[in-house]
C-alpha cells in the first residue's frame, strides 16, 4: 500500500508543469520617473499665528489690490507679504492679491452668510518664502 501511494505521488509531483522563466536583469540606473521625487526641492516657509476673517465682493468691489477679479478659494487679503505670496490656511493654499486694514487675513468668499459664519478664527498659517 505505500508503495502504491509513493508511486502516486511521484506521478503527481512529476506532472506539474515547471516554467523556467529568463532571469531578472537590475537596471544599471534608477528609473527616471523616480529620480524626480527626489530632486524637487520643497519649499520653504515659515509659521505666523493670526486671526483669519472673511471678506465678500460686497466689502471689496470688484478688484483686489493686485488688480485681480478675486475668487473664492483663491485670494487672501494680508499686509505685511508682497502681493502673491503663497499662503496655507488647515492644508489648503492661497494667494495673497489683497490688503486689508488690520492685523489679520481675510479669505475671499463669494457668500456673505458664510464669511458671517466663519466668523475670526485664530489659526496657523504658512507663508511660502520665494
């Protein structure tokens, strides 16, 4: 009987194809598309504590300082930076292209209900150095 069951699975292991495949070449040089992760540069910034207001076509009329229409999402009031300076609000990037008379950043919003409802709120904010 286990002679039976040797030659079974001798027949079993034997009749499983086996490819052999061309062996696996490493590449001389690092692939292209991963060099770049590594050469960005990432920019520099630094960190200022202010309070962040919002502000409505209805406060500023039709164009920033900057000479831009403003949009929502996008432009930021702030003194203190040159025009287009890049800022971070909780993740998210602006561009400074207004001025405001106080010590604070107002962000754009087309609502004026929602600028109402944001309120001041003190946050962190980035301010990307060129």
């Amino acid at each position: 009987m286990t002679e039976i069951l040797a030659f079974l699975i001798y027949l079993w292991v034997h009749s499983i194809p086996v490819h052999i495949e061309e062996p696996m070449t490493v590449a001389e040089e690092p692939y292209e598309e991963f060099i770049d992760i590594y050469d960005k540069e990432v920019p520099e910034y630094h960190v200022v504590y202010m309070d962040v207001s919002a502000y409505t076509p209805h406060d500023s009329g039709s164009l920033t300082a900057s000479g831009h229409i403003p949009i929502e999402g996008v432009t930021v009031a702030m003194n203190d930076v040159p025009l287009g300076t890049i800022i971070e609000i909780d993740g998210k990037q602006y561009e400074v292209q207004d001025r405001c008379g106080m010590d604070r950043i107002d962000i754009f919003m087309e609502s004026y209900h929602q600028a109402i409802e944001w309120g001041v709120r003190h946050k962190e904010i980035k301010v990307y150095d060129d």
